[in-house]
C-alpha cells in the first residue's frame, strides 16, 4: 500500500563551523542537552526517464552529515548549508544557535545522484533533532525541496522507497499559499530490484542542464510521457516490475541533454540489450541508471564499454529508510564487567 505523506565508492570528508546567534536556552530530551547528532542521507536517482521532477528512487549510497552544537568562530562556509540553517530556524521561529559541520561523503558530486540533496536534508533533519524535533518529517522535506527548486531528490532523501510527488508549481500558487508543497506518496522496494550506475568522470551542473531544455514540446510527445510515467508508477506499486519494460522513454529532457552527454544513447541501449527493464539518465547527470531483476554485472559492464569514457559502475539496491538520525556511538572504557 502507498504511504501518503500530505562498485566502487568516492569517499570525502570536509568540514566546517557556521554561527548564527547564540542562545540561552537549549534543547533537552530525556533530560539530555543535545549537543551532537550524525544523519545520514541516501543517495537518490531521480526522473526515471519520463517522470520529470516527481518520480525518484532512495538508493543504498549515503552522505553523513555531522552537526555539533556550540559556540563556534565564524569562518567562510558553504552557502548551501547557511540558507539550509536559516530557512530552518525561519519556520520554526526558535531562536538561531551556533553549530559546526563535517560531511563524509560516499555520493559523487554532479553527477545527477541527489550529493546536494543530501546536505539540505541531512542539516536540516540534524537541526531539527538537536532542536528537540519541533517539526515532523513532512515539514522538514518541504524546507528541503523548496531550497532545492524541486521535489525529486528531496523527496526519495527524506522518505526512502519510490516516491512521487505532485511537482505542478502552479498547486501552490492556485492554493493561495506559496509554502504549501503539494503530495508525497511513497512505496517500499523490494531487495530482488537492482540499480546499476555508471558514473562518468564528467560532471554536470543542475542549472546547465536545466537550461539546455526547450521551453514547448508537442503535445503527442507530453502524452507519452504521461503514459510512461504512470505505467513505471503502477509497476512499482504493484511490485510487478517486469512490466517496466519500455516505460523508460522520455521526451522531456533526456533528447537535449544527450547533447551534454554524447553517450547516453548508446549506453542506454547498451544496458537495454544486456537485459535490463529500463535504463535512463540520473537526475540531470552525467551519471545513468539501469534497473533490472537480473545479471547485474553483466548490464554494469555493458554500460561501460558502451560510454567509453572514465567512469565506475555501482550496483546497488533501493534504501526504504530515508534520512536517519543515528545513535550516538558511546567510548567505553575497554574494561569488562
């Protein structure tokens, strides 16, 4: 039932301090000050070819975000982290207090796998817990997609799982209320579905990505793509994932950002011929996605002689937990009782 809610690995690690104003007061569960939490945020595929920002896919990659709070010098940090903080301690109305950061990162960046995603969501749930959890995990997603520009990431990084999101920008302006994020509607995956990544060496920017797209498209091919969208929704619902098979075509961004990508089309069919359901571009890219129940190795290597560039392949499963908070590791003292 849907849930309604209103390889080789690149491992990095950076790490930073932010203030904001301290406060007085600090939150305690249980009796406890919070002074630390780790989150860790999943990977994301998203579009799936023809679901243009509100199909996505939670993948077993992560990022842990670290946040420590605490009176810190204020040095030069990331702007992605800064409007996270902000628009969080906005929308709870709490009072700002300093905190720093660390990131280890297993996502690379650029290559259309949510790495960006990661960050917003993994500060803002980690502000929320050492905040005392003022907001819920819908409320939280929506600050996260709304500073992303778009659902399709931030939705499958929150929730986990397959997720659709009713993305029209004009809902919210129709509603009358600008903050309001339309539905999110989630599905477990099972284990028996694989993801297979190839990730080239070359990055791309979301906004050149965004930009290369045409404004019209013909009205046959917004059907199409309707009717595929919809035909991987239901077999995702269903668990009938056989039925994926030539739901993957796209006519909304994939054509024009194979411009940017010169492989893609042979990598796609490459990885179709290998024996996979489906394949399409992650995201924006330049990382591509195959799904299949089946020879997994055999569709990974498909896909990298078929590019013939640097790159690595990753197989991987879907992650149905989203962002969590993870326990706080306690130092023993190495003697036994």
């Amino acid at each position: 039932m849907p849930q309604r809610m209103g390889c080789r690995e690149t491992r990095r690690c950076y790490t930073a301090a932010i203030t904001f104003a301290p406060s007085s007061q600090r939150p305690r569960v249980g009796g406890v000050t919070m002074q630390q939490v780790t989150v860790r945020v999943p990977a994301s595929t998203s579009n799936l070819g023809p679901g243009y920002d509100c199909l996505g896919v939670a993948l077993r990659l992560h990022n842990s975000v670290t946040l420590v709070r605490g009176n810190t010098p204020r040095i030069s940090h990331a702007r992605i982290v800064s409007d996270a903080a902000e628009r969080f301690f906005k929308q709870t109305r709490r009072r700002a207090f300093s905190f720093s950061y660390s990131i280890v990162e297993q996502i690379p960046r650029c290559r259309g796998l949510g790495s960006s995603a990661t960050v917003r969501v993994g500060i803002l749930f980690g502000l929320n817990h050492l905040s005392g959890e003022p907001l819920d995990r819908l409320t939280v997603f929506r600050l996260s997609a709304g500073l992303e520009g778009h659902p399709d990431n931030a939705a499958p990084a929150s929730f986990g799982g397959f997720t659709v999101v009713q993305s029209s920008a004009s809902v919210p302006r129709a509603r009358g209320n600008p903050e309001e994020c339309p539905a999110v509607y989630r599905f477990d995956v099972a284990p028996r579905l694989y993801f297979v990544l190839l990730v080239p060496d070359l990055e791309i920017e979301t906004a050149r990505a965004r930009r290369i797209l045409p404004s019209k498209i013909s009205r046959i091919a917004a059907v199409e793509n309707c009717a595929n969208a919809c035909a991987l929704t239901a077999a995702f619902a269903s668990r009938d994932y056989e039925k994926m098979r030539g739901s993957f075509s796209d006519n909304l961004h994939q054509p024009f950002r194979a411009k940017l990508i010169k492989f893609l089309p042979r990598v796609l069919a490459a990885a179709e011929e290998a024996g996979a359901l489906g394949a399409f571009l992650s995201g924006s890219g330049s990382a591509i996605a195959a799904i299949t129940l089946k020879a997994p190795e055999k569709i990974a290597a498909a896909m990298a002689r078929a590019a013939a560039v640097p790159a690595h392949t990753i197989i991987t499963h879907a992650d149905n937990r989203g962002a969590q908070v993870l326990p706080i590791r306690r130092r023993t003292s190495g003697i036994e009782h």
